[in-house]
C-alpha cells in the first residue's frame, strides 16, 4: 500500500521497546493480540543474530515498511530514541507508550525523546493495563476494521459456530503472510490445510478477502498472495 510517497505493508506493527522487563510484557500481549486481529507486530533486536550495523538497516527497513509504529519510553533507552527519531522523519505514524509505575520510573534514565511532555503518549501501570491499551489499538487500526467489514458481509447466514471457524480461518491467513511482501499462493493453502482446513474452506476465504480488498491475489501457476 502506498500512503503519501511511502510503500508499506497496511497490517504491519513496527514496536521500539526496552528490552530487559518491557519486551516479555509485550511478546506475551502480542501473542494474544495475534491469534485475535489480523495485525502482524514485528519486533526486531539483538538475539536477531545481525551486528549492530546491519540490525540498525533491518530496522530502518521495518519502520519504513510498516503501517504505524509503535514506541514504549519506558526506562530512557537511547536506541528507542534513534528509532522513533528515524520513523518521525519520514513520516510514519507513530504512537508512544510510557510506564508509570514507580519500579520504571526510578530507573528511567535521560528522557529518551526530546520534549517528551509535549508528545502525546498513553500511559500504563500495569501490564493488564498496557493490554487493555494495545487491544484498543488493534480494534482501531484500520486494516482491522477493513477485514471486521470484510468478514461481516461475506459470511452473513452463517451459525455462529461456522462463522468463528472462518473468522479463525481468515487471521491465520493474513498470518500467513507475517514477514513477507508477499508469499506463493500453493504454499500459503498447504500451510493452512495442514491446519485442518480444506481447500474449499480456503479458496473461498481468499476469493472474499481478495474481493473486500484485503488482500490481493495474483492468478496464473505462480500465483501469489500479499496484504493489500
């Protein structure tokens, strides 16, 4: 998708955070979030395997090819600070969230971005609280209410049963593609398959997704599949 000069992938997260305490809060919330909204969260760091250089390219890469990105401030980390600088000068749409608790507030170091008081933030004490935030977000994000409207008018006889197999059916489709710009349509269906759904079930699913403009599919023996 393309959005003022920039290409980037509509459900992509990017998220900067600390990472001793904070990332385990959010790698537990996220996996919730996941096998619930068709958003893809990406975290990049240092267990990636990269030297610094290469990392910092990896993630300028990241921030560029996502939809938002998201920054957590808690604890002054310098290289959260980089990040959020490289994503507000190209313009990603950014959002920060900051720890209140008094534990992070004692060991916060420098302010991590410049004028902090006058960039708006949400606050969090608790990591039920961070939750509560982060599932708001993702119901507001608007790939998520493209693919809610999506399924809503392409399954509307259906028992509430079926529905929430196809509901199941349709994220781990969009999650299929986590990561990729796009992945082979063959293998995208024997993945799922795998998963216990027919190739009915799935054909269908990407003809309705395709057609709401959710994804887009490619025809032809090397047919592909990317969000769209």
């Amino acid at each position: 998708m393309a959005k003022g000069g920039r290409e980037f992938i509509a459900n992509q997260v990017f998220v900067g955070l600390p990472w001793k305490n904070v990332r385990p809060k959010y790698e537990k919330i996220i996996r919730k979030l996941e096998s619930k909204f068709p958003l893809y969260f990406t975290i990049i760091g240092r267990n990636d395997g990269q030297d610094a250089g290469n990392l910092f390219e990896i993630i300028k890469q990241r921030v560029a090819s996502s939809s938002v990105a998201l920054f957590d401030a808690t604890g002054g980390n310098a290289n959260v600070s980089l990040e959020y600088g490289y994503a507000e000068g190209i313009e990603v749409p950014r959002v920060i969230y900051l720890s209140t608790h008094k534990a992070a507030q004692q060991k916060a170091g420098d302010p991590i971005i410049s004028d902090l008081g006058g960039k708006r933030r949400i606050q969090y004490k608790t990591e039920s609280g961070l939750s509560t935030a982060l599932q708001k977000f993702s119901k507001e994000h608007d790939y998520t209410q493209r693919f809610e409207r999506a399924l809503s008018r392409a399954f509307p006889d259906l028992t509430k049963g079926k529905k929430r197999r196809m509901r199941t059916l349709a994220i781990k489709l969009i999650h299929a593609l986590d990561g990729y710009s796009e992945a082979r349509r063959a293998e995208v269906v024997q993945k799922l398959q795998a998963q216990g759904y027919t190739a009915t079930e799935i054909e269908s699913m990407l003809r309705k997704l395709h057609s709401a403009g959710v994804i887009l599919c490619t025809v032809g023996r090397t047919s592909k599949i990317r969000v769209a």
